[in-house]
C-alpha cells in the first residue's frame, strides 16, 4: 500500500478526529489487530458474532498508528482515534479515495459462474504487459474487495477486481469503490435467485457494474448467454461481445475448432477481426473456452496483443477448489468445491466424462440461496447425472437427494444420499477406490473442503 495522512482518512470517511493528530502517515489499513504494525490504520469491524471495538488496544500494543471507531471508546490521549458512522462504510470509503489517488487501469470481473476463473485468465493476459495485482482468493465481496484495493503498491500497473453480490446495490457499491475503466460479466445464471427473484433480477443486478461508465469504459459480455444477449448498445459506453454463437450484426472475439484433451484441458482456435490464434488452456469443459474469450477482451481494451493474452492464459495459474484435478493412488479428484450453482454443476459434470478412469463418482451437495426454486433446482440435476454417464451418485445436504430423485426418474438406480457432509465423508471413504473419478461439488456452506480432505486420504 502507498501512504495516506490521517487527513485524508477523514476527508475520505467524513470522520472526526477525537485524539492524536491529523499529520500521521498511514502505511497500511488492517481489519485484524494483528497484522495491525507500525503505520497501520486499524479498521474494527462488527460482525453478527464478533465486535473488533473489542481489540482496539491490542492493536495499538501491536504498534497501530491510529483506530477507528463507530462506537464511544475509552480515549486514549496519546493515541490517534477517528470517530465514524459505520466502520465497514468508512473501509469501503477508503478504499474508493486511495483508488483515486492512486488511479491504475482496472477490469472488474463479475457474473453468476465464472467469475474467479475469469478474473485469473484476465490477470495473465494483462500480466503479460502490466504488472498486474488481482482479488485474491474469492475476496469479493464489502469487506475483500477494499482488501485488495489497499493491497495495491506503487509497482502495480494494473488491477483485476472480482465483485461479487447476493443482493440489489452491492455490485453498485463495490464499482463506486473500484471505478473500473471495463467489466466483464460471465453469464445470468440462477446464483442468489433467492434474494433477487427471478433472473431478470440477476441480470439487473449484474448490470450495476456498468453503473458509472461513459464513452471511455467497456463492457464485455458473453454474447451467447440468454440475458445478456438482450443487451443493446445504446452508446453510453463501449460494448465488446464474446461466445461461440455471435450473431453476424454482434461482431466480437469467438472460438472454433475446440479439441477436448480430457481433464488435461481444452484446445481451441480464437478469432479477432478476422485473425485467428491458437490457445490451449490448463482446465477442461467449454465453459473455460468462455472465460479465455473473456480475458482476450481485456486485453484488447487495454493494449495487449490477442497473442500475449493468449500466452499468459495458457500459463495461468488459478485458484484453488475451482475444478482442480488432482492425482493420487490411482484415484482422479475434481476439486470443484467453493462454490455452486445449477449452471456451474452442470459445467463441473460435463468434463467427467473426458476421465480415463474406470469409474465416475459424483459427490455433490446442496446449491444455496435458491429459494422457492431449491427443490426444481437439484431435481433438474438429475438428467445431468444420467446424461454424462456417472456411475455412483453420492449426495449430502436438505435438497441433494432431490438429484438422486431426479436420475431415478430417468432409470438410475446407484445413489446414496445422506442429510450431513460428516456421513457423506464417511461414505466416500467406503465407497472410492483406485481406478476412479471423484467430482467433489457444493455450495461453500456445505463444507465440501472434508470430503475432498477424504479422497485426498485414500
């Protein structure tokens, strides 16, 4: 991080200074008391079952220059405490005012699925021109996404900002933050339905990363999706479409010739203005062609050659538990487990057949926030289960087993289904042997981490 004064951090936040001085230098803003060393602005944050207002002190003990607060605290006279409305607010506040100051070109990368292994190709693309800081991790929400603004230093060129959201103005807030000069929206999927509606409602949601843009600012989308198909350039602000099915009026980078290598990856041919460059990337299933696409837009907003875009993506290196393979007495692992939604599963059991292995194993668990939807959600699943030929279906979670119902209805009879992840665990460790292919896939809430810990352990 560059410096900012304490001056700044009240213009930036509206605050009042009740101790200490306003001419302090403030080298890093920390929301844990402590990473909170010499130079650091502790930012206490209040949580449905924590209130760092409680760890003020330590922070200083960890030599912390200066606190804020939203509460009354007790007034430590040598010390420097800036007094605010909302302490989550003022971090975003910062974070906006810092990104002002110290303007680098930005892509904000937002979407139902996606969005993280997008957000990693487009970081390579650009790195090949730019040094390049992105999210880390999936640090996308009010909290991440001032993270890794603040994280970004004087050797940084450019920033690749994942955003993320599970309700309307959450993505407006976060680009009031971030200001990007482009954004990239993957797809309009069933993500957050509950909270949302419909997804006419996600894709309005979606569309507030556009929020502050003018002619001088892009948007890329994916061309092929239903929802964003429905986009029209109006000429508020540029628009670069990607897909394998453009319409011929809708111009915009494409993919053919797709060659599936197994779970070793994908090989494809990409055409821009009527050039075509050959890429081959690290992770399988066309939903990856998508998200190479992607990046190749960026990078021909900001100055990057389709070739070098290329040449960074096909040595990315990417998040983990986003469908990572992994290898281990005889056993295939797909690690797909952060995350989950009807679109992204149906991606995530698409590559299963590309395996070598004798035998499919699909360990799924409930998709959250769906709502009224839930139950259809999981149901409809079960057509994916037979089309891509598994052969045991393990489930665990409220809805799962309504996949299970889903397959069953179509002629599968191999399933188990269990109410909690524990037993589904415990199942895997029976059940998976040598020879095998095991996709691991839940919503985060599930806890899908142990049973990938499990068939790590076979």
């Amino acid at each position: 991080m560059q410096s900012l004064t304490v001056r700044e951090i009240i213009e930036a936040t509206g605050g009042a200074l009740l101790s200490g001085s306003d001419n302090l230098t403030i080298t890093s803003v920390v929301t844990n008391s402590g990473e909170a060393g010499e130079g650091a602005l502790f930012v206490p944050l209040i949580g449905e079952k924590f209130d760092a207002h409680e760890f003020i002190k330590a922070a200083f003990d960890m030599g912390a220059a200066a606190t804020l607060t939203q509460k009354e605290t007790e007034l430590l006279v040598d010390k420097t405490i800036i007094r605010v409305d909302d302490t989550k607010k003022a971090f975003g506040d910062i974070a906006a005012f810092y990104k002002k100051k110290y303007r680098i070109p930005t892509v904000a990368v937002t979407g139902s699925v996606g969005k993280t292994t997008t957000k990693d190709m487009t970081a390579a693309a650009l790195g090949q021109k730019y040094n390049t800081i992105k999210t880390p991790n999936n640090f996308n929400n009010d909290i991440g996404v001032p993270i890794t603004v603040l994280s970004q230093d004087k050797e940084h060129e450019a920033a690749v900002v994942e955003v993320g959201m599970n309700h309307f103005g959450e993505i407006e807030r976060l680009v009031e933050i971030v200001r990007p000069d482009a954004a990239i929206i993957t797809n309009i999927g069933m993500s957050h339905i509950e909270n949302l509606g419909s997804r006419e409602g996600i894709l309005k949601a979606k569309l507030e990363v556009a929020s502050y843009f003018g002619g001088d600012n892009t948007l890329i989308i994916n061309g092929d999706d239903e929802y964003l198909s429905t986009i029209e350039d109006t000429g508020k602000y540029k628009i670069i479409r990607y897909g394998l099915n453009l319409n011929k009026e809708k111009n915009g980078v494409t993919a053919k010739n797709i060659v599936n290598n197994g779970l070793d990856g994908i090989e494809f041919d990409i055409s821009v203005c009527g050039k075509t460059y050959h890429a081959a990337v690290k992770l399988p299933g066309v939903h990856n062609v998508y998200n190479a696409l992607a990046a190749v837009c960026a990078g021909i907003v900001f100055g990057v050659s389709p070739e070098d875009s290329i040449k960074g993506i096909e040595s990315c290196e990417y998040t983990s538990q986003r469908l990572q393979i992994e290898r281990n007495n005889g056993i295939e692992l797909i690690n797909d487990c952060y995350n989950a939604s009807p679109d992204s599963m149906k991606a995530a059991l698409s590559v299963m057949p590309y395996s070598l292995q004798k035998r499919r194993v699909a360990v799924l668990g409930d998709m959250q926030e769906m709502g009224d939807y839930a139950d259809d959600a999981h149901y409809k699943l079960g057509a994916e289960i037979v089309k891509n030929k598994i052969d045991l279906l393990i489930t665990a979670g409220k809805h799962a087993a309504m996949i299970a119902k889903g397959a069953a209805e179509l002629g599968f009879e191999n399933y188990k289904c269990f109410d909690k992840t524990l037993e589904a665990a415990n199942c895997v460790k029976r059940e998976v042997r040598p020879g095998d292919c095991v996709l691991v896939k839940a919503s985060h809430g599930m806890r899908f981490e142990e049973i990938a810990a499990a068939v790590k352990e076979l």
